[in-house]
C-alpha cells in the first residue's frame, strides 16, 4: 500500500502550533476535519480515543516518531495525517526522546487488514533514516508531500 493511498496531502501540518501530546492530537484530528475526511461531528469522540490509546501505552516508538491510531465508524475509508514539531512533544516515547513527526492515522473497523496494511507502509518508510530526516527537515506541506511520493516511488522501484 502506498502513503499516498491513505495520507491526505491538505491535512499536513508543517509546523505544529501545539507542544503538548494531547493537543497535538486535537490539532491533527481538527486538520482531517478541516481537509473534510473526518466527519466534524465525531471530532470530539475520535479525538478522546486517540488520547485513551496513547495513555493505555504510547505510540511514541522513538527516533523522534510517533504513530498515534485508532479504529471509528464515522471514517468509511483509511486517513492519515502528519504534523512537524521543530520544538518536540513529549509523547512518552520508548526511548524517551522527544518527537518531531506524528503521523495519525484513522481506519474504519470493518477493514482490520487494510489497517494493518497502512501501518505497514507507514513502518516501512519510518524505518529508513534518509526518510525520517528529511521528514523531520521539511518546512511546508508541499515538502512533505513531495517526500511522501519519492517514498511512494522508491516502494514501486524496490518491487520490480
């Protein structure tokens, strides 16, 4: 699966306004809302959700990533988002680092091996250094969406 399959370019957020865990979630959810991918009745649910699975364990998997997700039924298909902090949030991450790229991610419920699928992608290119450093490098959305195609790519050109 590709990032471009389920990340949604116009909900990136380059430069968090946010330096606390539960309010960079807020501001990533209200940015899937804003990109209309997210339906704004169910902001608030989703949201609480998000921050109940981080404070059940962190999705803080170090190296300055963390990968908040959940599953709800107001989304009928995969969406994900990024938000950059230049500053760092404290996520509690495993190896108690700051982080400086949060990639969220919803699905619906009904498709467990779709989501399993995005978290896949999602961990394949976070595994990469050149990626995770030019990821925490960008400064506009359109340097992250152009990131997020060359890792598309690179996938493509990996599997011929």
């Amino acid at each position: 699966m590709k990032l471009s399959d389920f990340m949604v370019g116009k909900a990136i957020v380059p430069k968090l306004k946010s330096q606390e865990r539960d309010a960079v979630i807020t501001e990533l959810v209200d940015s899937l809302v804003q990109a209309g991918c997210v339906p704004a009745a169910h902001k608030k649910e989703i949201t609480q959700k998000i921050i109940e699975r981080e404070k059940q364990g962190s999705t803080g998997i170090g190296k300055g990533i963390a990968v908040p997700h959940i599953k709800h039924p107001s989304v009928k298909q995969i969406v994900g988002t990024i938000g950059c902090s230049k500053e760092g949030v404290d996520f509690a991450s495993l190896d108690k680092a700051p982080v400086y790229s949060v990639l969220l991610l919803i699905s619906p419920p009904n498709n467990p091996d779709r989501h399993l699928e995005a978290m896949e992608s999602l961990f394949s290119h976070l595994q990469r250094e050149m990626f995770r450093k030019f990821l925490r490098q960008a400064e506009t959305r359109e340097e992250i969406e152009d990131l997020l195609q060359e890792a598309d790519e690179s996938q493509n050109n990996n599997r011929l």
